[in-house]
C-alpha cells in the first residue's frame, strides 16, 4: 500500500515572490491535507544535512545556497498514495518540461530555482516529515 503523507518545500524563490498562498491552495484543491505546516529559514548547515544525498552533484553548491537565502515553507501533506500524487501535481524539475497546471509550471523560476521540493519515496517521506516536524506539531486525518 501506498503512503498516507509526503512533505513539501515552498522554496526561497516561491516564498519571495509571494506564491505561498497560491501553491497551498492549489496543494489544497488537489486533496491533499495539510497536516503540519511552518515558516523557517534554512541554516546552511541544515541544507547540507538534508540535501547530503546530493552532495557530490554539481549542483550542490547551488541548491544549498539557495535554500539558505531566504525563508521556506514546509509542509507535511496527507493523501492516500500522497507522494506520487504530489510529484504529479509539483511536474518537472524543469519547469520548461513541466506540464501545464503543475506547481513548478506556473511557480518555478528555472530548473535550479524550482518552487517546490517534494519526497521522492514513502521512506524518504517518512525521514523528510521527521527532520523538519515533531510529532507534537502533526495534525494527522490518518492513525500513524
């Protein structure tokens, strides 16, 4: 069976250019739950630690610069078979490649500035919900 929850990440460029409201509620629109949700700021350490299984790519660099510069939203998002489901709704990494309607199509700036991060896996979604948000601070529609 599928996983019941799948975290996102509004990014610093979506966070800036005022799309929290429109990404959550097309989040919202789709049947997604939000079951937990904070406004942060990403230490560099913190990036590092969380992008660490991408750290010997060439874009490393970047992303971790970029998620350090500014606020993030996330978000841990209930729905039955959620990460699949989000990672339809969020589209490409490439918002040129994006089909229409997807978060990273209308909200994305380029490949490497990409609006939304979401779990790739139900394990990974389970370490993600977990670096970000205590138990106390899950308002779960499903029994963990």
């Amino acid at each position: 069976m599928a996983g019941t929850k799948t975290l996102t990440i509004i990014k610093p460029g979506a966070v800036r250019n005022e799309f929290i409201g429109p990404i959550l509620a097309k989040i919202n629109a789709n049947g997604f739950h939000i079951a937990a949700l904070k406004l942060i700021r990403l230490t560099r350490e913190q990036a590092e630690r969380f992008y660490a299984v991408h750290r010997e790519k060439q874009f490393f660099e970047n992303l971790i610069s970029f998620m350090a510069s500014g606020q993030v939203v996330v978000a841990i998002l209930e729905k039955e078979n959620a990460v699949a489901d989000y990672r339809r709704l969020m589209g490409s990494t490439d918002p040129l490649k994006a089909e229409e309607g997807t978060i990273r199509k209308m909200f994305a700036e380029n490949i490497e500035r990409n609006a939304v991060h979401g779990s790739d896996s139900d394990e990974n979604a389970e370490i993600e919900c977990d670096f970000f948000f205590a138990r106390s601070e899950r308002f779960s529609n499903f029994t963990d």
